[in-house]
C-alpha cells in the first residue's frame, strides 16, 4: 500500500471500530475485505467520494427481537434474535441463520458483511444478510426446537419475503429448523412462496442444496488444485467439523480419490488413520444427522481411528485442509502446525475460520490458500437456484442443479485468478474474491444513487 493508500485505510479502519466498539469478529472481515480494495477505491476516486465502503459497511438494516419460548419442564426461557440486513443492492437480501450459543451481533454483522460479497461472487441476483439467535440447539427435543423456531418465527417473517430478504441454514440451522420456520412463516403469511431455501425436497427444496457446500467447496479446491497441477487424487485431506459442510466436503473429496483422515466437533476430533469409505460416511450421516451424536463415538465404532478431545485436526499431516466448522478455527499455531506436516492448500468451507495470522501463514508459505467467501460460494449460489426453481414451480433434476454448481464454482474461481493474479503468477484469492465481490457491489451502488 502507498501512503496515500494507507492513510485512507488507516482512517476508514479507525471509523469502523469507533462506530462498532467491541465487534471484533465484524473488524477483522471489514479490515481483510478493506486491505484487499482500498487501491481499488484509491484508484477509482469516485467510489471513495460516494463512501461506497462505508456505506457496504453500515448494514441497510438490523433487526434484533425477543424470542420467549417455553422448554419441556413448562419453564419460560428468552434468547435475542438477529436479522442483518446487509445490502439488498444486486438482489432480495440472502443469507443463512444461525442457531449457536456464541451468536451475538459481532458475528452476525460479519456474516452479512461476507455474505454480500459472497453472494456477489456467485454471478446470481442476491443481496447479502444473516440471522440467527443465541439459542443453543444441543439436547434440545423436537419439540423445543419446534417452539422455539416457531417464536423466531413470528417475529422475523415480517422482516423477510420471496422478494425481500430469503433465509437458509447455517450451524445449528438444517432441514428440521428450515421445516418448522418454514411451516409457522407459511402459517402467519397465508402463502406458499420460496421465502425460505433448503426446503424438504417435496416442499419447494432443491435437489443437491444439503450437498451444495461441501461439493461446491471441493469443485473450487479442485480448480486450485489444477492451477499447480495437482488433484484430490491419492491425497490426504483433513477435514474440521462433522456437520453439513463437513459431511458432504469429506464425501466429496474421498469420492475424488482422497484419503479423508479427520473430522470434528467443538469437544475434539477423529483421526482415521485408513481414511473414511463409503460405508464410515453413511454411519457419520446416521450419527450426526438422525441420532444427533458427538464424532468421538465414530472412534467407538471404528476403532483403528483415535479420538483427541479438546484438540483440533491441524497437526495431522495432510496435502489438503478443508476448514468447515466455525469462525477463527485456525490460529498461527494451527496454520504452523499445518505447513509442517506438509499441506499445499487450504480451502476454506466455514466462514472466516482461519485468523489474520493464519492467512499470512499461508501466503508466507506460497501454498494454495482460498477464502470461504470463495471456497463455500456453493451453498448459497444453490440457494439462488432453489429461489430460480421456486419461480418458475420447477424442479430440476440433480445433474442439472449439479452442472449449474460446477459452472459457478469454476466463475468464482476464474474471478479470482482475474482480480487476484500477483505479478509472479501465482493467484491471491484473498485479493481476488474480495475485488471481484466489491467491484460489483460498488458498481451497482453507483448505478442506483444516494441510498
Ligand atoms: P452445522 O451446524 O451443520 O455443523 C457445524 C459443525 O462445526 C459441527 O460439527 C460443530 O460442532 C462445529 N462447530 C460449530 N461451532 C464450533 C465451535 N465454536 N468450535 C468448534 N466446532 C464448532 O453447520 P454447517 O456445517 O452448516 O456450517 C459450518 C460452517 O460452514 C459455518 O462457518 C457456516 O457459516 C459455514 N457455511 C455453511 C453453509 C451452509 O450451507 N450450511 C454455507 C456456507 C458456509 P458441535 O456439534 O460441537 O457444535
Ligand atoms: O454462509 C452461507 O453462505 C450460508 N450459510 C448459506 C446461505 C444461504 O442462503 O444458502
């Protein structure tokens, strides 16, 4: 960065935490997505003269509510509810909700400051947002999950619409809280529209939506891959998390011939020292997905594999580490950790889950390093198909939905290799998912005036 560049850096920066005090997780996504577009907005004067960044950086809307909910002891328990409305510029605002107990408006505003350049990347008409709430999921029954959604419920559904702001999953948030969200919006709405994404397939879902993440992720490594000439092919691969994006990263990648040898969950991981098969991830989607279970007991049924509680995955020597559980997952330690044991590329399937220091890690080392907002673009972009399908009452079939996803992921990843090539040819996908991302947001802000 020039001075001139830095200096206008420096002062945004300075705004931001003045105006967000205490947010931490939204600084560190503001200043990563700042740090790769203020030449851009150096360059192009006009931008810095319409606060183009400041404005992406001020959500257009938040909404936080009450959520009573009664538990099965007949006990009245009250969680905060979140709507970030980030920016509804390309498209309806679009963006996950997420059901943890860390939720709170920090990461919130950071996820729908993502998810707009995410949702950018996609090449689809959508805005960027995320909800959620502070409720806690675990060993929670049916039927207080039940409750509960149906109390988000009933305050969000007058803040979102088909046409205004489209809800998905997100941690905590799957097929069984989409259903009873879904069911209580249509309820109080008295229609029957798309206004929620990863429907139960004979409700309005789209085919592919629960693998959309995982497999999109892995169509982005493979294209990163390829740029050293290099495939998942006879790879080893470390894999955080057990929950959606995990599961369906970790059958990909061993469907394309690696070796997945770890996953994860928030008391510790597994390590597999044979690699999952198809039958070890048909008991991992059993486990999680129907019992609700913890991976430690993976290690219980299959008992070459070791379980470290309270440890995570990133001292396993790999090729390949696939990051899809949480935010700030990996550490310097963690990414150190890594490149000892020999990994050339990390792709990121969780929102944000490496820190500043772990990203200059990864460049420092020159491996293959891609951001979530790139890397786990698939979700989402499928999402957009669901609202396609949705318009026009069809269904496409799983090769259709699937060549749309290939097509997208290899879009994002060409945007990339455009904004972000550096002069010695290698690809800065940090740089090049957050210019690409912001050129269009910024465009279309301009396009649209004052607002
Ligand atoms: P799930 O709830 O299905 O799974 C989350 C997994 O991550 C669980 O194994 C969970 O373990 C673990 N985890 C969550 N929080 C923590 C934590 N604080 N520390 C350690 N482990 C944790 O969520 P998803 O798979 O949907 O989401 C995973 C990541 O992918 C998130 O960052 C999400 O934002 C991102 N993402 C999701 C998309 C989607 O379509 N679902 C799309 C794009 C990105 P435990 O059970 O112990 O909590
Ligand atoms: O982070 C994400 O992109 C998601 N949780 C998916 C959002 C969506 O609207 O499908």
């Amino acid at each position: 960065m020039d001075k001139f560049t830095q200096k206008y850096f420096d002062a945004f920066m300075a705004d931001i935490i003045a105006r967000n005090p205490g947010e931490k997780e939204f600084h560190q996504a503001v200043r990563e997505v700042a740090a790769s577009v203020a030449p851009y907005i150096v360059e192009h004067p006009h931008l810095m003269d319409l606060k183009v960044l400041e404005r992406i950086a001020e959500p257009e809307r938040i909404i936080i509510f009450r959520v009573p909910w009664m538990d099965d002891n007949g006990e009245v328990r009250v969680n905060r509810g979140f709507r970030v409305q980030c920016s509804s510029v390309i498209g309806p605002y679009k963006g996950g909700i997420r059901f943890h107990a860390s939720v709170n408006l920090s990461i919130m505003k950071f996820l729908a400051f993502e998810q707009t350049f995410k949702n950018a990347l996609t090449t689809l008409p959508m805005g960027g947002a995320k909800g959620g709430s502070d409720f806690n999921p675990r060993g929670k029954s049916d039927a207080e999950v039940m409750r509960f959604c149906q109390s988000f419920m009933t305050e969000l559904f007058r803040h979102i619409g088909q046409d205004t702001d489209v809800p998905a999953g997100d941690i905590g948030v799957g097929g069984r809280e989409i259903g009873y969200l879904f069911g209580q919006y249509r309820r109080l709405r008295d229609e029957f529209t798309g206004t929620l994404t990863g429907k139960g397939l004979n409700w309005g879902g789209s085919r592919l939506r629960p693998e959309a993440t995982g497999y999109g992720l892995c169509y982005f490594a493979t294209e990163m891959l390829a740029t050293r000439g290099q495939s998942f092919e006879g790879k080893t691969v470390v894999v955080s998390g057990a929950g959606n994006v995990a599961q369906y990263a970790a059958q990909k990648a061993m469907r394309l011939g690696a070796k997945v040898v770890t996953l994860s969950d928030s008391d510790g991981y597994i390590y597999d020292p044979d690699g999952l098969d198809e039958d070890k991830m048909a008991y991992v989607f059993e486990l999680k997905n129907i019992y609700r279970g913890r991976i430690k007991e993976y290690a219980a049924k299959y008992p070459t594999a070791k379980y470290f509680p309270g440890e995570k995955p990133w001292k396993t020597p790999c090729d390949i580490a696939l990051p899809c559980a949480t935010q700030n997952e990996i550490d310097e330690a963690g990414a150190r950790a890594l490149i000892a044991g020999g990994c050339q590329c990390v792709a990121e399937g969780a929102n944000m889950p490496s820190t500043p220091e772990a990203i200059q890690v990864f460049q420092d080392a020159g491996i293959l390093y891609s951001p979530g907002k790139a890397s786990n673009a698939g979700g989402v972009a499928t999402s957009g198909l669901e609202m396609s399908q949705n318009s026009v009452r069809q269904h496409w079939t799983r090769e259709e939905v699937d060549a749309h996803l290939h097509r997208i992921m290899s879009d994002i990843h060409a945007a990339c290799v455009k904004y972000g090539k550096e002069p010695d040819g290698t690809v800065n996908y940090v740089k090049g998912a957050n210019l690409a991302g912001f050129i269009k947001v910024a465009d279309a802000m301009v396009d649209q005036g004052l607002v």
